[in-house]
C-alpha cells in the first residue's frame, strides 16, 4: 500500500491525519482520563469541586502526601485479591473464544457451502435468537441452573457465553466465507478429498483473518460481559466486571471506587499486546496473497 | 461496675469458646445472600469466622441479590440457606413461602437477642434485624447562620424557607438535595413524603391503590416544591451522588440516608468546613401533621425454607455470631445497630431522632413494591413540568393496577 | 454440499443454540400469556423493631395446591400484550376517539411507557445505525491509509470505547459530562452558558445517548471494514487505475462493491444492538428522559422487588417482532444473494 500513499495528493493526506488524529482523540481520551485519574485519590478523580482537581491532585496532597497514589492498584490487586478475578477472566474468556470459534467455524462453513433452502432459515432462525436481550435468556435460566445445582460455576457461564455468541459467530463466519472462492475446495473434492477434509487442508490455512476478527468479538464479548457472569457466578468464581462492580458495591465506599478505576486500567493492559498481536496476524494473513475476493 | 466486669468476662469466655469450635455448630453448609454495604459486610465476615471443622461458610454480597433471590430460594435444595432482607425483601420472599419461621431457633440459639429485634409476622417469628436506616436531614449549620435562618429545620415548609433564605442571599444556587433519581430512589421520596401525611397507600384490606386523592397531590406539589431548589440534574441524583455533593459543600440541606452519616462526618472526601458543620436531625414533618415524612428500614437475617434442619440451625448459629455484640461494638458506627452492645454515636443521632419523632415503617405489603416501581417511574413527568399532579396520580394508579393484575393481587 | 455433511458440520452449534437460546424463548413465550394465580389475601398482625401494626399478607398455603397444579400461573392469551404497560390497546383508542387534534393523540400515546420507549428505541436505531456505518467506514479507509508503523497503536486506540466495560466506561462518561466535569465544563464554556447542563434536559439526554452509541460502536464497524479492505483486490483496482479511474471513482466502483456483504453484516447486528439499546441508559441514569423497549424488560425482571416474568415475556416477544420487522429489507437482499449462489 505504501507506494499508494506516496501518490496521494497532499491536502488529501493532511485531511486523512487530521480524521484520524481527532478519532483518535475521540476514542483515547476517556481513556488516559481515567489512566492518570487511577493514580488519585476519589476526591481527586470525582471532584465535583472543580475538575481540575483529577489532574493537579489537590486532595491527593492533602491525603496521601504525593500527588500520585497508587493505593487504587494496590487496594484492588492485593487487598481485594483482583488477580482471582483476572484468573478466572482468562479462562472463561479463552473458553468462551475457543469453543465458541470452533463450533462457529464448521456452522459458518456449512451455511456459507450449502445452497439449500433450510440454511437459509437457519441462519434467519439465528438471528431471531439473537434478538433476544440476553437479560431476558439469563432469568429463564436462573431457576433451572439453581435446582440442578450448576449455578456458580465457570463451565456454566462459559457454555452460556457460547451459546450466546453462536449466532453472531456463524453470521460473522458465514459472511467471510462466502469471500474465499469456492473453487479452492471443490477442486480439492475433485480432487477425491472429503467434504471435511478439504475443509481442513484448504480452508482451514486460509480462514485466519476472519477467524481472528470473529475471535476478537467473542473475546470482547466474553471480557466485558456483565449480565451473564454477575447473575450466574458466585462470588469466589467471579470475573473481573462482576469483580469491579463489587468493588463500587450498593453504597460506594470512600476510596473502593479507586480500587475499581484501577482496576479497570489493569484490565485493559493485556488487551493492547493482544491488539497488537492479532494486527500483524491479519496483515500476515492477507499479504501471503491467499485470498482474493 | 462489677456487672460491667461480670459482662466482659462472659463476652471473653463466649469469645474463647468460639475460637474453639467453630461458634459451636458441629457441621453443617452455611450461604449467605446478600445486599453489598458496610454493616453487612462486618456481620457476613463475623459469620463466616465460623468456617472450619466440618463447617463451611460462604457469602455472596451483590447489588443484584434481589434478582437472583427468589429463584435461589425455589430450587430445592435453596442455593443460599439465609438471605439478609429488608422490609421490601422479606416480603417477596414470604409470598413465595421461601423463608422458614425462627421461633425454634430463636428460643434455643437467640438468649442474647433484644426483643424488638423479632419481626413477627402473624406471631411467627420470620426474621431478625440487626440494623435500622431511615432519610432523615442533613443541614449545614455555618450556611444557614450565614443566611439568617437561626434554628434547623423541623418541617419541610421550614426546609423550603430555609432554602429561599439561601438563595435569596446568594450563598448558593441549588441548596436542597433528595435522593430523587427517577425509578426506585424517586419512588421512596414520593412513600416517604407521602407517609408524612398519615394516609395509607391502599384501602384497608385490599390490593386497591389509595394515593389517587388529595394527599397524593400535595405530596407531588411538596415535592415539586424542594427540587425547585435542587441541581437541575436531579433526576439522576442517587445516595452515591448527593452525598458527593455533599461532600463537595454544594448542599446545604438534603434528605440523605442514616447510614451516609458516616462517610460525611469523617475526615475523608471532604473539607474540615463541611463535616464540622454538618448537623443530622430527624427526618422533617410538613403540612402540620405529626408523623416524621420517613420510613423507617430495618436489616435482618432470614432462613431459607427449602433446607436441611441441620444446615438452617448451622446457618442461624452463624448468623448470631455475625450480630453478636462484639460485632456491634467493633463495627460501632456502620448502622444503628439492634441488638444488644450498640452505643449511639453522632452518625446515627438522624436515625435515631426519627424514629423516636414517630416515623413509620417502610410497609410490609406484598404489593408494596409493585406500588414503588410506579410510582418511581411515573413522577418524573410532573416534576419535569410535562403534566398535571392529577394526570400524574392517574398515571400510577393505572400503572400499578397493570401489574397488580399480573401479580395476582388484583382479579 | 450434501444434507448430511451439512447436519454434522451445524450440529454442534445447533445444540447450543437449542439448548441456550430456543428453549428459553419458547419458555418465555409460553410464560408471556399467563399472569400470576390470584393471591389471598389475609390480615395479620406484624411486628418489628419499630412497633405493630395490622397489615395485609399473601396467604401461601391457600394457593399453595394450585400453584402446584399449574405452576405457569393462570392463562390470560394476549391480555398482559395489550395492557396499559404494554401495547395499552384500549387507552389508545380512547385517546384516538377523545383527541381533538392527532398532536393531543401523540401527547397522549407518548405518556403510555410502551410507546415512550418505542419512541426513543426508533430514534436511537436510525440515528446510530447509520452514523456507525460511515464513521466506521471513514476511520477505516484511514487507518489503511496510514504508515504501516503506525496501525498498530492507532487500530488498539481506537478499539478502546468497545473495549473498555460499559459499566465502568459510563460511569466516568457520566462524571465527565456532569456539569462539573471536565466535558460538562467545557460545553459550558463553549456555549456560553453556566447553566448547560446534559443531564437536566429530555433532548440534550437523548442528543448524549445517541452521540455515546455512536462513539461506542463506531469500533465495531472499523474493525469489520478495516478487515474487508485488507481483501480488496489489488489486481482490479491497477486496472481500474489504468483505466484511469479517479481515487473516488475507485473507492465508489472497486472497493464498496467489494465490502457489500460486509455493509449487510454490520447493518443487520448494528440495528439489531441498537434496537436493544438499554446499557447506556441505565449507565447515564437517564430513565426519565429516555427508556427503551430493553430497558423495560430490564426493569420488569430486576427494577424493584419481585420479577413480572409475564410481562418482561411480552415486552421480550414484541422486541422481537421489532427486530424482525426492521431487519426485513436486509433479510430480503440475503434471500436474493442466497438463491443467486450456484451450488
């Protein structure tokens, strides 16, 4: 693309930056708020004072002698043991991912091979599951995972999650596999491999870029959920967002908020490797010339 | 003197014994379910000391306890063995018969408890409190001298004079603060003024709601009244906010909860001038009437139904441990506390002036709540100035009779 | 592809679905046509800390066998559908006929929450929805454009509103747009006016919400684009080139073509989410200015004491009427895609 980028007239490129530097603003600024506020005290951070106060750290003088504190990190990480949380974050949110993409993948694939009439209504069915709002699904669950003694537990979350996830995942899927040419595996079938096995010899090397983008939704989905994990986990299973919002409780104690604006900052850290990561992965995967539409 | 030594002795004895076995339950699953603050916070962590030996205690504190209550009471056996409920919450679990009376386990395990501290329902004991709440006043004493008004305010009239004074004389724009967030915060405000005009909700007996009459239109003209004087992002104003605001010395009176009172008078979040000032009466009384526009909210620990005897009994034993006056004395001012051992402090003397001026209890209807979801979600169109206190008033009256025939309460 | 290749390759996504989500609906569904047995209904005398009185409670044994015998409660068809809190079909043809003019009968309707919620759910869709799509399409062609060394930071920083949890995002949103806060203070500034503030004001709250869903979804879209145009043929747009194609003529003929089934895609979750809006509002406390058709159900099943699971059912199956009825003209493309595919 670069050799496009030098051929670009100038104003359009100024024009470019200037969109994308006041997005970026936009998108970050809350963010590196909240960053420099998370070394504050409360009366700081939500000054309803003057808002000045969250960058020049008045009552942080005043009570904790510094104009930064990390009291937030460590009430949350260490007093309120928030690594539990984080643990039980990163398996839920791996499951949620893995499973949910490996039972979309084959789902996706089907539905974007298969010319029929039911695939089609499949996929509609799909979408009206998915107009369901997700409080409505978990209090239909409650009593149910209660008498069966599964309330509380990961696993239950986790395959919830997925089921949740599922119709956006195949639609997602659907959508990029009918962008890889059918003729990759049909001339694989002709070539006497099966149904499965063309999928996955030929299609399988090829599908990353999708698979990453859909994986990174059902991983945000399954990072940021609150309805399914707050109303289906105890307490010692918690994951970070029902964690956080413990942190603020019913009445929100002086300096707990901290301990959860913290908290929100460290959750957000891994996520950056993480991006970082998967854009090279989608760049990778596309520039090998694999697909094309 | 010597009773005192005799009681301290005793309590160090009771003490020694527990560290021993565990409060004395052989075995036995404790759960516990409940609301997130800070006087449960200590009674939950006092109960689940009693871990160990065959005893295992968990909690589970949440905002959310109200929705997955019920449902973890009907399965069999209960997910939780104790709920810590309120007025509100003790009934939505009766109506569904998921509690189990207490009188058994009270004469044999509750020697130490208070007798007010029983909530008898048709003369079953079904819970017992550990903690009461109720709004009260707020004043801010420097502010009010400041503005001529030489005494605190005992009437709502008087909070609305107090209020012109203040304003008039330039001190602030928007002195006055209720908790008036529309939905349930809104609601209680509209129960708790309108209890200050001695009326009933519903006629006696029935599921019929009564709050269509002159009463209601003066509790909704009173109320538009106050938030005249009010931040005009008061329908967004919860406990959380106004007692930032608070803290912030925006307000010179509000109508806040007891249990606030804490957070206020401490030396955190707020300057010297604010908390030295701030002074915590009775709830007011308005339109000469005698009873305290409040209610009144107790806390207490339930026992699930759908349970072992053996697990209810571990639960109730643990439970005591957790209210026990050691608890009380070590937690002091984290609520006005029931049982025996609680001495009152400055943060409670709100609480405690209310319910000495005769306010009444948050009602324990079943079809109370119905009557606050409609009433919190139909105000806000008057106070907002979009239609009439009448339309308003038929509003909730056709909202609440809706649900109420859902509920079953109304044929 | 053979029907039986098919069934295995669907089955296990099927399950789930089946088990997590179908049989939900249909158990909500059924719960929507029924209402709670009548209670009876006794005098008792209460006490508690703070004295006695007489007071009404459920008697639970007198209904105790027919909540056995029916645990569903008592079949009502369509009465909880069309009850004053939901569709209300009596109070708007009372308004209609009693109305002197169609904007009393609009003031009328309004007041009824059902329509309230509708009213603001309408609005959010087909103001968010579109703005997500252009937004997301123009950070993407953006970002594309960039220096390679440059797309990783900016790609993480802009994903930043979908990944941060709502729940604490809305929370300092809230604070910063109070009028003490950092944006608060500054629409202050801008507008000239001390008394501004977002959260007083039914139109300034919804211009807020409408604004936040686009800031937060916006992402979505970005992603999904920025991920489309990575497989735009390069090959046709040289030729295009050569053909002396100009940049916009190639961005109008090579590259929107290309990202149609993308375009679909997004609309099709894009009206879907925002039908469903309910996060925000809750996160803004902003119910007395703007509910939604989700926020009902949310309020239903866990406002105040007690749940009303027939009427959140109700509420959840006409969320779901909606949501058919606004996704039948992309339903209807997928259809003709569908059948112009050769097998």
């Amino acid at each position: 693309m670069s050799e496009i980028i030098h051929r670009r007239p100038w104003s359009l490129n100024t024009l470019i930056f200037v969109f994308v530097f006041c997005w970026i603003i936009a998108a970050g600024f809350p963010f590196v708020w909240t960053m420099w506020g998370s070394f504050k005290v409360q009366g700081d951070f939500f000054s309803k004072a003057d808002w000045a106060y969250a960058i020049s750290g008045v009552r942080t003088q005043v009570e904790t002698g510094g104009a930064f504190t990390g009291d937030g990190y460590f009430g949350a990480w260490i007093t309120r043991s928030f690594w539990v949380a984080a643990l039980n974050t990163m398996i839920v949110v791996v499951s949620v991912v893995i499973i949910s993409l490996s039972l979309g993948t084959l789902g996706g694939y089907a539905l974007a091979r298969s010319g029929k009439k039911y695939a089609f209504y499949l996929l509609m069915l799909a979408l009206v599951f998915r107009a369901m709002p997700h409080i409505t699904l978990v209090s239909g669950y409650l009593l149910p995972f209660f008498e069966w003694n599964l309330w509380g537990h990961l696993p239950t979350a986790i395959i919830v999650m997925v089921a949740i996830n599922q119709p956006f995942t195949l639609w997602m899927l659907h959508s990029f596999f009918l962008n890889i040419p059918k003729d990759l595996d049909e001339s694989a079938m002709v070539d006497g491999c099966s149904r499965f096995q063309a999928f996955r010899h030929v299609i399988v090397p090829v599908m990353w870029p999708g698979v990453i983008t859909t994986g990174l939704f059902s991983f945000l989905l399954a990072y940021n959920d609150f309805t399914v994990t707050a109303t289906l986990l105890s307490q010692s299973n918690q994951t970070m967002v029902p964690k956080i919002a413990s942190f603020l409780g019913t009445t929100q104690t002086e300096g707990n908020v901290m301990f959860a604006v913290a908290a929100v900052v460290s959750a957000t850290a891994p996520l950056f490797v993480l991006v970082l990561f998967f854009q090279r992965q989608i760049v990778s995967g596309l520039t090998s010339g694999a697909v094309k539409g | 003197m010597f009773l005192n030594k005799i009681t301290i002795a005793g309590a160090f004895i009771v003490l020694g014994s527990t560290a021993m076995a565990g409060c004395g339950i052989s075995s036995g699953n404790v759960k516990i379910l409940s609301n997130d603050f800070p006087a449960i916070q200590s009674v939950t962590a006092a109960a689940s000391a009693c871990s160990g030996n065959g005893v295992s205690v968990e909690a589970n504190l949440t905002k959310d306890h109200k929705d997955i209550m019920v449902a973890a009471l009907t399965a069999n056996p209960a997910q939780y063995t104790s709920v810590i409920t309120s007025n509100s919450t003790l009934v939505t679990l009766m109506n569904d018969g998921l509690v189990r009376p207490l009188d058994a386990l009270v004469a044999k395990h509750g020697a130490g408890l208070n007798p007010s501290q029983m909530i008898t329902v048709d003369g079953k004991i079904m819970a017992v409190a550990f903690g009461a709440n109720a709004q009260h006043l707020f004043s801010r004493s420097d502010i009010l001298n400041k503005a001529g008004v030489s005494s605190i305010p005992t009437t709502y009239e008087g909070v609305l004079e107090a209020a012109k004074a203040i304003t008039s004389a330039g001190l602030m724009d928007y002195p006055v603060a209720l908790n008036t967030k529309a939905g349930w915060n809104l609601g209680e405000e509209f129960v708790n003024m309108y209890m200050g005009t001695g009326a009933d909700f519903f006629k006696p007996g029935t599921a019929e709601v009564a709050v269509n009459n002159d009463h209601g239109v003066a509790t909704l003209n009173m109320l538009k009244s106050l938030v005249a004087y009010s931040n005009p992002d008061y329908l967004t104003y919860d406990s959380n906010a106004t007692q930032a605001e608070w803290e912030a010395g925006n307000l010179a009176l509000a109508t806040m909860w007891g249990t606030r009172g804490g957070a206020v008078l401490d030396d955190e979040g707020s300057t010297e001038q604010v908390s030295s000032n701030t002074v915590l009466t009775g709830a007011p009384t308005w339109g000469n009437n005698a009873r305290p526009a409040s209610t009144l909210w107790w806390d207490g620990i339930s026992i699930s139904a759908n349970i072992s005897d053996a697990d209810a009994e571990a639960s109730f034993i643990a439970m005591m441990n957790g209210i026990s006056s050691d608890v009380i004395k070590a937690n002091n001012s984290d609520t006005v506390w029931l049982g025996v051992g609680y001495t009152p402090g400055p943060a409670q003397a709100g609480v405690s002036a209310t319910a000495a001026d005769g306010a009444a209890p948050y009602p324990m209807l079943p079809f109370m709540g119905t009557l606050h979801g409609a009433l919190g979600a139909e105000i806000s169109d008057f106070l907002q100035g979009n239609e009439s206190a009448e339309q308003a008033l038929a509003d909730i009256e056709a909202a609440y009779t809706a649900a109420a025939k859902e509920k079953g309460f109304l044929q | 592809m053979k029907n039986r290749t098919f069934f295995w390759f669907i089955l296990p996504s099927l399950m789930t679905m089946i088990l997590f989500i179908a049989l939900p609906i249909g158990s909500i569904f059924i719960q929507s046509f029924h209402i709670e047995h009548g209670a009876v209904l006794k005098e008792v005398n209460n006490c508690g800390p703070f004295g006695c009185k007489l007071e009404v409670q459920v008697d639970v044994k007198a209904s105790e066998q027919l909540k056995n015998d029916k645990p569903l409660g008592k079949f009502n068809g369509f009465g909880t559908y069309t009850n004053r809190n939901h569709l209300a079909v009596n109070e708007v043809s009372e308004a209609w006929e009693k109305s002197p003019t169609f904007k009393d009968f609009l003031t009328k309707t309004y007041n009824l929450p059902f329509y309230r919620a509708l009213a603001f759910t309408l609005t959010y869709t087909f103001v968010v929805t579109p703005m997500v799509l252009l937004l997301g399409f123009g950070i993407a062609l953006g970002v594309n454009s960039l220096p390679k060394q440059f797309k990783g930071p900016t790609i993480f920083v802009s994903l930043l509103p979908m990944i941060v949890t709502p729940l604490i995002g809305s929370l300092i949103l809230f604070w910063m747009i109070d009028a003490e806060g950092i944006l608060g203070s500054m629409l202050q500034w801008f507008f000239e006016d001390p008394n501004l503030s977002l959260k007083a004001s039914p139109t300034l709250t919804w211009i807020m919400l409408i604004i936040y869903g686009i800031w937060h979804s916006a992402p979505f879209a970005f992603i999904v684009f920025y991920a489309g145009l990575q497989t735009v043929p390069m090959d046709t747009i040289e030729a295009a080139m050569i053909d002396g194609a100009s940049r916009w003529e190639r961005t109008r003929y090579v590259v929107l073509p290309h990202l149609v089934p993308l375009i679909v895609f997004i609309l099709l979750i894009q009206l879907m989410d925002n039908f469903r809006v309910f996060e925000p509002i809750v996160g803004f406390s902003a119910q007395a200015s703007a509910t939604s058709l989700s926020w009902i159900i949310f309020n239903d099943l866990a406002g105040g004491e007690g749940s009303f699971f027939g009427s959140a059912g109700a509420t959840s199956v006409l969320t779901i009427l909606g949501v058919a009825v606004l996704l039948i003209p992309v339903l209807i493309r997928t259809w003709r895609d569908f059948k112009g595919k050769v097998v």
